[in-house]
C-alpha cells in the first residue's frame, strides 16, 4: 500500500523516524493507522522529572523547592503501574535523591538560553519538528543538553543511536545562533550524571543523513513488520494494547 498521501503531511521528528527504525509495526499503528496510545509508568515518571527541570530553568520555581515538588506531584503525575514494586520504589527513590541533591547548575554553564525550545523546520526539504530541553552556553561555546530518564547505557551503539536526537537538534542551534554547538549533553537525572560529548560536525552529518534516509525508508515501505522485544512491547510501546505482540493486547473481542 502506497502511503504516501499520509506521509506528506507529517512533520518528521526524531522520535517519529526513530519508531520505525526500532519498529515498524509501531510506527503503522501509532503514526498511519493512528490507533489510541496508552501511557507508562516510566514515561511518566521522566515527564514528571522533565516539567520540573523547565519550571526551575524557566526560574518559575526556586531551587529549594523542586523535592518537594516532586513528592507532591508524584503521585498525580505518575498514575500508571510500574511492572514491579520494587521498580516504583526505585525510581521514585531516586527522583527525590537527584532534586534533593540537584545544586542548580548541570555541568559548567555560564548562562541558559533557550529552554523547552519547540521548533518547526526543515530539513533536506524535509518539515521537521522537535523540542530541544536546554541550550545553555559555557565558556568553551553553545551546548545542547537533553534531560534523559534512562539508566546506564546498554553499550556503546545504544549511546550512540541516542546521539542522533542532540545532533539533530545541533541543526537547530547553528539555524538560530549562527554557530554550532560545542558540546552536547545528556543530563541522566535517573543516575544523577552528566554525559558530555564533543560535538562533531562529522558525525552530525552522518546523523541528518540516516534521519532524511529513513524517511526515504518509510516512504518506499509496504510492510511494517515487528521487532518483538518482551519487556519494551509488553511495558513500553504506546500501542501495545493493539499488538499481539504484547501481554497486554486487547482482542476485538473485549474492546
């Protein structure tokens, strides 16, 4: 089936172009058959953490008050299950640890530009989207910095496929700073860690071409299979309840 008349008039975002390469099959129930989404505990649970690293950073509430904050709105914030208890325990064990620990500043930055930074673009003819966290700047230049719920990274491909999202959002900053940035950043508030990276126009380059050949992918697909992945499909995927991939799927029958 020829898609294409969905496809253009979509805005292509990392994570849009990133669903595909993780699965198809999401990718056609989420974006072309646009099936209902369900949320996660642990989506939730870094949103939560995400709206109060803005508010602070947009100086909307005081350092001081970000752990109680968070205790206060946990519980209205993250209202799905974890799939353990021991899971819930952690993690909201360590969101308290990091905002009770959190000094106001990331790294060496000397200033914050942009923050929650939503943007529309294009590229490579291309309409893009996408939502840049922080751009601060420090003495060395420009940063991008993306606040990550993750835990330790699998390996290094996994750190390096994340990559992709910041040197996309590289593209942004040298469209409206008029340089690139010199640095980007991984603020992993889960660990408490700062993961830095020197920015690379090289590999940059490489990023935006798997971004705009992925595009090109979907585009020519005619089949959506799936990469089945027990935890991530019966815990994470948004559309799980549409897939019978998933524990947690809903016949026809019972919908």
């Amino acid at each position: 089936m020829d898609n294409s008349f969905l496809l253009d008039t979509m805005d292509w975002s990392y994570s849009r172009v990133s669903s595909f390469d993780q699965c198809p099959r999401m990718f056609d129930l989420t974006y072309l058959q646009c099936m209902d989404r369900v949320d996660n505990a642990f989506a939730q649970w870094g949103s939560l953490a995400h709206s109060l690293l803005e508010r602070y950073f947009r100086q909307q509430v005081e350092l001081w008050d970000l752990s109680g904050l968070y205790e206060k709105e946990y519980a209205r914030a993250v209202t799905e299950r974890f799939p353990f208890p021991r899971l819930e325990d952690s993690y909201y064990e360590r969101g308290m640890e990091y905002f009770d620990n959190f000094g106001g500043q990331l790294g060496d930055e000397e200033e914050v530009l942009a923050v929650e930074d939503r943007y529309t673009s294009t590229l490579g003819g291309r309409p893009v989207v996408g939502v840049i966290d922080l751009v601060p700047r420090n003495r060395s230049g420009l940063i991008v910095c993306d606040h990550k719920s993750r835990g330790k990274w699998k390996s290094r491909e996994e750190r390096r496929k994340y990559l992709r999202q910041l040197n996309l959002y590289a593209v942004r900053v040298k469209e409206v700073y008029g340089e690139w940035p010199r640095e980007l950043w991984f603020n992993k508030f889960r660990e408490g860690i700062l993961d830095r990276e020197p920015f690379n126009i090289v590999t940059a380059q490489e990023d935006i071409d798997w971004f705009l050949h992925s595009i090109d992918d979907i585009y020519k697909a005619r089949n959506f299979p799936a990469k089945p992945d027990r935890f991530f499909c019966d815990y994470l995927c948004s559309v799980r309840e549409h897939c019978e991939h998933s524990s947690q799927y809903v016949t026809e029958e019972y919908k």
